[in-house]
C-alpha cells in the first residue's frame, strides 16, 4: 500500500473533550482525497471521501468504506509528530 500525501492537517485540543488531528489526505492507492479524522487512542479513527462527500452529499457506509485500520497504520506518526 502506498503512503497517502498530507494535504493539510490541524490539531484540535478540543476543550475538555478528546484532542484529535484533521487532515485531508490525496490516496495514491484508489486516486481518492479523504478526510480523516483521528484520535490520539490506537483505533479511534475515522475516513470518509471528501470526493463521495462533495459529489453526492454521501455519508454512507456503503460508500465510505476504507478500512480506517489500513490508513491508521500508515498515517499514525505521520499525523501526530510536532
């Protein structure tokens, strides 16, 4: 699996809530820009496809499914360094 380039990414304190990391991601592997969403706790990660997003107001499941394991494994350090 090829590394996905950062497109922009932000870290959010969140109050007193969980901190996390936003970042848009350009995905080599399936041509796709992504939205992730990601916490500091292993597993708590969330990818959903700004292109699915933008073209058909889509959230589903169905067409959102991106194995968020597979891009946590690529992007964990990536994300939270600094």
């Amino acid at each position: 699996m090829l590394i996905p380039g950062i497109v922009d990414k932000e870290f959010h304190p969140n109050g007193s809530a969980a901190s996390f990391v936003a970042a848009i991601i350009d995905d080599p592997n399936d041509g796709e820009t992504k939205l992730v969403i990601m916490f500091e706790e292993l597993g708590h990660i969330a990818v959903l496809s700004l292109d699915r997003l933008i073209d058909s107001e889509d959230i589903s499941v169905k067409n959102n499914s991106h194995h968020a394991d597979r891009h946590e494994d690529l992007l964990r350090d990536l994300l939270w360094e600094d």
